[in-house]
C-alpha cells in the first residue's frame, strides 16, 4: 500500500494578532513536523535556495533563512546557502549575508561555475548535464525555494529551484532552456529576416524574433501567452509561409527535463536527508532572476513543507489556485508588461491565466511523478489554524513603550 505524503502548511492568517501564532512559529512547528533528526552531528547541510538577482528583493526573507539555519545548526549539522556564483556574490545587497543568515553563502558551481559532476542523462538527444558542485559536496539539502509565477512554465517552485539550480549556468540556459527548440515549429528554409520582423509585428508580446549573428529566427517562449488560447496572431501572419506554429510539445519538453534534472539531483542524496519548504509569500509573476522589483499578482498565503517534492509543489499550486489572483492588482498592470487572460472566470490555474493555457503549472510535477519522484495525492496538514490559535489564550503581549534591551 503507497502512503499519502504530508504536506505542512501554516497559513499567514492567523486566529489572534499575537506572536505565538505568527509565520515564524509556524515554520517552526513544520520544521519539526519535517523532523530534521536525520541530519547527523557534522552532516553538510545545503539550503538552496534563490537570492535574487540586481534590485529583486522579493525572495525568501532573511528572518526565515536563519530560522531554517538554526534549525539545522540544532541537529549538530553545518548549513551552507547556495545558490548560482552571481546571486552569491551580490547576495549582500539583498541583505543576505553569513552574519545575517547564520552561515556561510557558497557559490552552487564554485567561484567560476566550473566545479560540476557530469551527469549522464537520455533525454531527446542530450547525454549528461553538469550538476553543481559544491550542492552535491553536502550531505543533506534543505530545497529552500519561492513560489512565484515563471514565463517558460507558468510556476516555480521546489522543482525548478532544484532542477535549474542545481546545475551550472551553461546547462541551466542552453541545455535546459534550450530544449523548447528541440521540436521544429517552422521550416527555416523558408523563413527570412524579412518574414520574422512580419510575424514579430504581429505579436503584442514581441515573442518572435531574430538573431543577426546566426542568421535565425526563433520564438521567446518565455514571453508568449499564445493570445491566451484566442487566434495566434503570429500563425495568421505567417499565413501557412514557413508553417510557423506555436506547439504544446516545445513547452512541454522544458518541464520533462526539469523533472529529469531535479530526480539527478535528489538522487545523490539520501531520500530521509531531503525536505523541502515553499514560502508562498511576494508571489510574483515572473521568476527571481528577474532582479527588478514586481507587483504580487496573488496575494500571501503562507508555507508549505513536505518531505516528497511532488506532494510539496501540487499542494502550492492547489493552494495558489484557491487563492487566485488578486484582480484589483491585475487590472493596474497594462498589456505591455503582461497580457492577462481576457477571461479571468476561465477555468483555468491563475498561471495559465498570465503565462497562458499551454504553460500547465503541474505538468513538471506530473513529469516527476511518474518518474517515481512523489506523490500528487497529499494529505494536507494545517499549523497552527486561524480556528485553533483563535480559540488559545496568548501571552499577555507587551509593547516596546521604551527601550528593552538594557
Ligand atoms: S501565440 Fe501570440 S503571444 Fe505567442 S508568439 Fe504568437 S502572437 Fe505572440
């Protein structure tokens, strides 16, 4: 008989304004519920995680990353961060930093990206990606990750933190991005510069495009919303010319190999040394590499943790979509920086209603479970509910009338 997973999940909503019942307690009570026991006295332990880049601070908080740190620290294990060489080195200004976090911050693929490990792979052609380093040096991985939206899939969550962080940045963005090339989806023969700036007129997301260098066209399919399942406008200019078309297989095959790269991943550990957390808070549109600042298209939820990686992202995706997108937000953000679904009572996940129907939050999970990564089938086990923290007697809360700490 296959057991359920559990999936932790402490609400931002809490019963009563008072501490016990706040964000920080209820990370606490997951962490214990994960049970970090099996993290022995000197076991290396990697928090992966996603510090941002440039100006984008809307990552996992600080506050939180100690208090994960802490935990392991407890268990006699020794916590690294980590994350690609360029998020380390300019992690400071985003205010993370070994002072702040409580231990080191190390480059995921050494100082210069090269420390990896070949890893042989059989996926559409491909035959090894280059895992990082110093991630699988450790013992233990706290999967530390944000949930936010991600133009090539819809979603990032624990997957994508694993499965495009785990790597250098050459497979991270010509193997693993690359692949949405892999099926043809016009006849080059018959395009020309000519014919691309024709069919990138055509898009209000300006997808289509040309590189001069190599003399080819090729589409974003980061920036394409496929019109939202309404007329593809860059098919209808194409007119049948170079059988130009926008394919379900081309984004699919980005979430196949993410499910890929993260089983490389969690398979060098061992299975009872691997939790994962999802902070579903500062819920963006577009991925933590975007190093701006961005509106929160969904508003704060909370945190989930689970030991199973596919139970973990499905229950954030589930809670996402019960949640669903703050409108009122959504209507302020002109077209130019993101075209909506005109639709918003579509039955569709609040991802699918920005990034468009054919970026299917679940499908990386979907992919991984049927690679044996885990269970879509969860149970949901809430922290510390608004109900139950209403109904307990708090500590008398004192205010900060003056200073306190002499
Ligand atoms: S489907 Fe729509 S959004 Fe995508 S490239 Fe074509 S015109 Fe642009």
């Amino acid at each position: 008989m296959t057991t359920i997973p559990e999936v932790y999940f402490g609400s931002n909503i809490s019963g009563l304004p008072s501490m016990f019942a706040n964000m920080s307690t209820k990370l606490d009570k997951i962490i214990e519920l994960l049970d970090l026991s099996t993290i022995k006295k000197k076991d290396k332990v990697a928090v992966k995680m996603h510090l941002g880049f440039n100006e984008g601070y809307q990552t996992v908080p600080v506050f939180f990353v100690r208090r994960v740190v802490e935990a392991i620290k407890k268990q006699g294990g020794v916590p690294f961060v980590t994350d690609n060489p360029t998020a380390v080195y300019n992690a400071a200004y985003r205010g993370y930093t070994q002072e702040t976090c409580g231990c080191p911050i190390i480059p995921i693929a050494g100082v210069k990206d090269g420390y990896v490990t070949k890893k042989e792979v059989d996926f559409a052609g491909i035959e090894s990606l280059d895992a990082a380093g110093a991630l699988l040096d450790a013992d233990a991985i706290v999967n530390l990750s944000h949930s936010k939206g991600h133009g090539s899939c819809g979603y990032g969550g624990a997957f994508k933190n694993i499965a495009l962080g785990g790597y250098s940045g050459p497979t991270r963005w010509q193997t693993i991005h690359g692949i949405v090339e892999r099926d043809s989806y016009f006849d080059a023969e018959k395009m020309t510069k000519e014919h691309l700036e024709k069919l990138k007129k055509a898009c209000p997301r300006n997808a289509p495009s040309w590189d001069n260098k190599k003399k080819k066209a090729s589409l974003n399919f980061y920036d394409c919303d496929q019109c939202h399942g309404g007329e593809q406008l860059c098919v209808k200019a194409d007119d049948g010319k170079t059988g130009w078309s926008v394919n379900p297989e081309n984004f699919d095959s980005f979430q196949e190999l993410m499910a890929v790269a993260a089983k490389i991943i969690l398979d060098s550990f061992d299975a009872a040394k691997i939790f994962h957390l999802n902070f579903l808070i500062d819920i963006t549109p577009f991925c933590d590499c975007y190093g701006m600042a961005m509106p929160a298209v969904i508003d704060d939820i909370g945190i989930v943790g689970s030991k199973d990686i596919v139970a973990a992202d499905v229950a954030s995706l589930d809670l996402i979509a019960e949640q669903g997108l703050n409108e009122s937000i959504i209507k302020k953000i002109p077209e130019k920086y993101m075209r909506v679904n005109p639709d918003l009572s579509a039955k569709l996940h609040p991802w699918q209603l920005i990034h468009g129907p054919i970026k299917d939050p679940y499908k990386v999970a979907k992919y991984g479970e049927a690679r044996g990564m885990g269970s879509s089938k969860y149970k949901l086990i809430e922290v510390l509910s608004a109900e139950e923290t209403a109904a307990m007697e708090p500590p008398k809360h004192t205010f900060e009338s003056g200073p306190s700490f002499f």
